[in-house]
C-alpha cells in the first residue's frame, strides 16, 4: 500500500539483511539491493543484488507469486494513508490528482478511483492471506509503537538471527529521525521516482493522526462509515486500530 511505511519496512528488511548496515552506509549497494517494482521494472528486478527486496505498491493478487518469495505487506490505518498520499500528490506537478482540492481527492480516494485502486479492496485482498506461511501482515501504527518487536517479527520471517545488540542497532538507524536525515532521505526519494520529486517527500511526518490536520469531521465520519462496512463481520479486522483512537464509531 502506498504512503504506509513501505520505505521504513525497506529499511528494516535491509538493515535485518545486512546484519546491522544501515540503508546510508554504502547507499549504492542499498540502491541495487532494492527495487522499486514501479519505478525500475523487471530490468531492475532482473539485475538486483541478493539478498534483497522488491518494493511495490501493487495488491497482493496482482504480482506475481513464487513459493519461495517471501511476501511482507504493511498497512496503515486510512485516515492517515489517504492524507499522506495527498500530501505525496501534491508534490509531484503533473501527476494524477496534484492539482484536486483534498475534498475532491477525498471523495476519489472513498470511491477506490485513486492510484492503486481501493484501499478497502488492497486491504481486505492481503488480509484474507495473512496467515500464509509466506506472508507478514503488519502494521504501520505497530511498528511506531514497538519497533523492536516488529524487528524481531520480521527477522523471525526472514530467518535470521538478531542478538539484541543488533536489534538497538536495526532500530536506530530505521527510527524516523535517522530516516529524515536531509541528504539520505533526498536520496530516498531520488531512488523512489527520479529527479521528479520534492527533497523529503518519501519520510515526510511519519505521525499516528496526521489527518486531523486536512480532515473535515464529516469527511471522517465518513471513513469511519466506510471502515465499519468494510470490516463488517471481522471483530479482528474491525478492532485493528482501537488502540490508537482513529475511528469513532465502529
Ligand atoms: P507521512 O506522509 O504521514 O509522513 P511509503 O514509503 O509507503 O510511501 O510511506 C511513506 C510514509 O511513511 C510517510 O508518512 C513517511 O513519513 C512514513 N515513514 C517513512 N519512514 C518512517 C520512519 N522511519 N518512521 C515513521 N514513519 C516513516
């Protein structure tokens, strides 16, 4: 899912990968090591350093499978998703959307007719599949409230063996201020979509409620209303994000 933590989760992968290097320490190696599925194609897929990751943005259901891939999915609650890819829009000129108001995008994103199609859809698709031996199901607001669990979850998953000295490590150099970091979080965004893209766009707030700033309170009940209907019927799914108070009324 887009503007959800993938970069992050990029992050860790690598960082878990490379026992401790962190994604600036040889930038380069950082770059061929991970892909960008929409950005650098199959050529780039073609040619990656191993061990590595592929970043996408894509559902689930429509990239390609292997049974010896291991597939990690992050997901962040969409009130701050739908914000943050507006945010993200905005800044790149010419792009689908970066000259809407947010009320007309907001709108879109409701009727799944933003990039990448329906959040509900992406989110239900993955969900449906997270207990895949071959699948991590996490989540963004998870990984801010611990993210020495996730770490562990994740290395876990990708079988490797952290000692906690690594993990203190891991942690710091993914945490959001290292990650901000002006020069390497340009370069982020570099490798993510060329030259079109403002510096710091990539790890811009990284906040929980982000959306109080561009949200109306009718526009969130509305994704409240949305969130209940889609989630109907999965207490799991519906109590998702009960812990950090984003939807009022389920
Ligand atoms: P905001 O726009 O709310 O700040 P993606 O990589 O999937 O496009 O996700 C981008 C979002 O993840 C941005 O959210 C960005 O700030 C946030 N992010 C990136 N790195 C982060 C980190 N280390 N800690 C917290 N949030 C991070």
């Amino acid at each position: 899912m887009p503007r959800s933590g993938t970069t992050w989760m990029e992050a860790i992968v690598y960082s878990t990968l490379q026992k401790g290097r962190a994604f600036d320490d040889d930038f380069d190696d950082f770059l061929a090591r991970t892909p960008f599925l929409e950005q650098h194609g199959s050529q780039g897929i073609e040619t990656m350093r191993q061990p590595g990751s592929i970043k996408t943005h894509l559902p689930l259901n429509i990239i390609p499978q292997h049974p010896q891939a291991k597939y990690i999915y992050v997901v962040r609650n969409p009130k701050d998703m739908c914000t943050s890819f507006y945010r993200f829009v905005r800044t790149i000129p010419g792009v689908a959307h970066s000259d809407d108001p947010f009320d007309t995008y907001f709108d879109l994103f409701l009727g799944g007719q933003v990039t990448y199609g329906d959040y509900f859809d992406h989110l239900l698709q993955a969900w449906s599949r997270k207990n895949e031996p071959n699948i991590l199901f996490v989540v963004y607001e998870d990984i801010k409230k611990d993210i020495r669990s996730v770490i562990r979850r994740v290395a876990t998953f990708l079988d490797v063996e952290l000692s906690d000295e690594l993990i203190e490590r891991i942690a710091l150099v993914t945490s959001f201020d290292y990650m901000k970091n002006a020069k390497y979080n340009e370069r982020l965004s570099e490798k993510n979509h060329g030259h079109i893209l403002q510096p710091r766009a990539v790890v811009r707030k990284g906040e929980i409620g982000d959306w109080r700033t561009l949200m109306s309170e009718e526009q969130s009940r509305r994704l409240d209303a949305r969130f209940k209907e889609a989630t109907h019927g999965n207490q799991e799914l519906s109590t998702l994000w009960d812990e950090y108070n984003i939807f009022e009324d389920k």
